[in-house]
C-alpha cells in the first residue's frame, strides 16, 4: 500500500477519533468542547512549526498536508530540543489526555475513540514511519536501539 493512502488515512481517523472526544466534552458543556476544540488546533500548529517544520522529509511526508503546511515555515531540518520534544508532550496530552474523563462516561464514544486512533496510530507507525527517514525523529531514534 502507498504511503500517502496510509498517512491520509491515519490523520483522517486521528481526527475522527478527535471528533468523538469533543462530542463527549460537548455533552457536559459547550465551552468544555470548545475550549478543547480551540485547544487541539493551538497545539497541533505547535507541532507542525516546533516538530514537523524541522523534520526534512516534510516536502515528501506520508501525511501530505502537514508536510505541506510545515514547509511554509522555512525551518531548517535538524535535531530536536526539549522544547520542541515538549510541545509533543503537550499535545499528546491535550489530544489524548484530557477528553478521557468524559469519554468514559459514555462508553460508545470511548470504544470508538480507541479504536480509531488505535488504527490511525498504528497506520503511521507501521507505514508512514518506516517510509520516512527522518534521523531526527524519536520513533525513528528509538527503533533504532
């Protein structure tokens, strides 16, 4: 399979999954999903200009639009710092973190945000990660020891 098909692919049932988590937060109050809505955006535009706009593989990236987006930075590809290993950090808590709260109290919105992202997280990492050759990236550092 092309790995574009996967890393569309992936970020598409990344975001769905997103989808679920802010319809459980919507379900305890607008401003909660709104406010994790807003979150989400700020922080993957984190991403894109502390990680992916360093990552040299970005004019090729399996997730296509965030390659493309992160090269309108002009950043110059190179290892990462603890601030930029940071922003990840923040954003996995963000995205992932803080909607299981609400997610488990509706159980069908926690299966399918599982099971989506458990997809999409396996589709980068069995395919879109093992095309890139960003010597820099963590996944790629650490399948390498």
């Amino acid at each position: 399979m092309n790995t574009r098909f996967h890393g569309v692919t992936s970020i598409t049932l990344i975001g769905l999954a997103t989808a679920l988590a802010a319809v459980a937060m919507f379900q305890a109050s607008l401003a909660l999903g709104m406010g994790y809505l807003i979150a989400c955006g700020v922080v993957m535009g984190a991403v894109l200009y502390a990680f992916c706009a360093k990552c040299p593989c970005r004019a090729k990236c399996g997730h296509v639009v965030p390659g493309r987006i992160a090269a309108l930075f002009g950043r110059e590809p190179g290892p990462y710092t603890p601030v930029e290993y940071g922003v990840l950090a923040i954003f996995g808590l963000v995205l992932i973190g803080a909607p299981q709260f609400w997610l488990w109290r509706t159980p069908w919105l926690l299966v399918g945000y599982w099971a989506l992202a458990g997809v999409g997280v396996v589709q980068i990492l069995t395919f879109v990660c093992r095309a890139c050759t960003n010597v820099y990236c963590p996944v790629k550092i650490a399948r390498q020891r």
